[in-house]
C-alpha cells in the first residue's frame, strides 16, 4: 500500500494514476490515428482542428469505462488479490468503491459534453457514432445490461475498437466513411478482440468461480485457445486480402515484421496448462504489445501510402 503518511497528496495520485490503467492507452489511441492516418488520403477537405477533440473524448470515454469495469468487477467478486485482471485498486482497498464509481460516471458525462462539438460539426451520424461509443463503454459492465458477463465481450470489443472507432475518427475529420476505411479497421477490431480473449483464457477458472460467462468461459479452454489464435491469424488474413484487392497499399506489407511476435504468443496460448496459469500471467500485455507494434507499422504504411 502507498506510503500516505510523508506524501499522503503525491501518493494519492499514484493511485488514481494505476486505476487510469495507462497500459491500456494505445488499444484505445490506435484507432484514433488510423482514422487520422486514412484521413490523408482524402480529397476534400481535413478538418485537422477536430482531431485534439476526438482524442480526448475517446479517453474520457476509456478511462470512465475503465473505473466502472473496476466497479462492477469488484462488487461482483470478479476482482480480488488473487486474480490478475482490474487496477487492483479496489481489491487492495486503495479506493473506495463509490470513489471509482463517481469518478467513471463524471467522466463519461464530460466526454459526452465535449462530444456534442463534434456533433454539432459532423451532424446527426457523429450523435449515432458517439453515442454506440458511450453505450459500449458503460455498458461493458455497466447496470442493467454488463454484457461482459454473458459472453459478449470480445465481439463488441472487436465492433467498438475497430470499426467504430476507426470510422468515427474518419468521419469527424472528414465527414465521410468508406468501403477502404471499414476493411482497415477489421485487423485492428481483431487484435483488440485478441486482447480481451487471452485476458478470458487467462481468467478462465477464477471467472468461473465468480459465476460470470466469458466467451472464452462458454467455448471451454481449448475452444478460447482456437479463438485467439483465430483472432491472430484472420488480422494478417485481412491485411493480405487488401494487399491483393489494393485496399490498402503496398507499404502495409510492413506488418508482417510481426509475425515473430505472433508464432510467440500462438506457442505460449498453445502449450498452457489449466494447473499453470501463470504460464498465461502477461499474456494479454503481450497480446497488447503485438497489438501496438502492428498498429504502428500499419499507421506508417498508410502515411508512406498517402505521400510518397
């Protein structure tokens, strides 16, 4: 516990920083850019002054999704000093629930307020994106719907943190979306999803034993294994796709320096045992670092695409 007794203020924000779950960050950010990174192609005009807006709507929005996954999480039983999943803040007694619980609805108020910005630029399609964003985010685990526990997790993670997203950063930019702009988000929607999976295989018997259905839960271990490893291979399988297609251009051959990355994780998933589980400790932040380093690569293709 934080020494609160010499930098009892210092401390405190120590705390709340860990709660933010910074580690987290670029999952949420990458498809910002990637709609930012597609906008360049774009013939008409850019409105680059949104872009500031868009950013911080979309972490007021993860950071609040964050708190009242903790929330539920805890008050649920689901997070505990035994698992590995949340900030541990509650289960450490770090925070007070109600503290958490406030501070996420606050901040969901406040990405909604700044959020009508872009509304009020882009119109009616921008309050529907924004608001399939702020439904997703409370309702992950959110009262009355939770759709984390019923096994619905992983799909809406791939439908938010891919192609909703990536076409709301387009469209806020441009006012526009595109056959192009929903074919990229699909590998990124799948490596968010890939994170969520190996976080519930990871999890599988302590979410179990709290009574809540995970997809990785329903599907049984070897089941989730082939799930994330589906989720891996079908993000190349569509960047392939739009290399054949020229949906997307040539440079964006530059993911595949992952691939390494990837056999990696795919043998650790693979060779898991349920009396092992901390073969499977990090694999989510594994999962999450081949999630970022394709994201950049991808990024970069799309800029090089664009300019030269």
């Amino acid at each position: 516990m934080p020494n609160t007794t010499t930098h009892p203020q210092l401390s405190k924000v120590r705390i709340w920083i860990r709660a933010v779950r910074l580690f987290a960050f670029p999952a949420t950010l990458v498809p910002v850019f990637v709609g930012a990174a597609l906008a360049i192609s774009y013939p008409g005009l850019v409105m680059w002054k949104l872009f500031p807006l868009v950013l911080v709507c979309t972490l007021l929005f993860q950071i609040a999704t964050n708190f009242l996954n903790d929330y539920f999480d805890f008050k649920k039983g689901i997070d505990r000093i035994d698992t590995f999943g949340s900030s541990g803040v509650l289960p450490e007694g770090l925070l007070e629930p109600r503290q958490i619980l406030i501070a996420g609805l606050i901040l969901f108020g406040l990405g909604a307020l700044l959020g009508l910005g872009l509304v009020v630029v882009r119109g009616r399609p921008m309050l529907v994106l924004g608001l399939i964003g702020l439904a997703g985010g409370y309702f992950y685990t959110g009262w009355p719907v939770a759709y984390k526990y019923f096994g619905l997790g992983d799909i809406m993670v791939l439908i938010l943190l891919g192609p909703v997203m990536i076409i709301g950063s387009y469209f806020a930019l441009t006012g526009s979306c595109s056959s192009t702009v929903i074919y990229t988000s699909l590998p990124f929607g799948l490596l968010s999803a890939a994170i969520m999976a190996s976080n519930n295989l990871r999890d599988i018997e302590h979410d179990r034993a709290a009574g809540i259905k995970t997809l990785a839960g329903i599907l049984g271990r070897q089941g989730a294994k082939a799930e994330y490893i589906t989720l891996l291979i079908g993000a190349y399988v569509c960047v392939a796709l739009m290399l054949l297609t020229k949906a997307a251009p040539l440079w964006s051959i530059l993911v595949f320096i992952t691939l390494p990355i990837v056999i990696q994780n795919i043998r650790t998933v693979k060779d898991s045992k349920p009396d092992s589980p901390d073969t499977l400790a990090l694999i989510d932040v594994r999962t999450a670092q081949l999630h970022l380093v394709f994201s950049v690569a991808f990024i970069v293709a799309l800029i090089l695409g664009a300019l030269v």
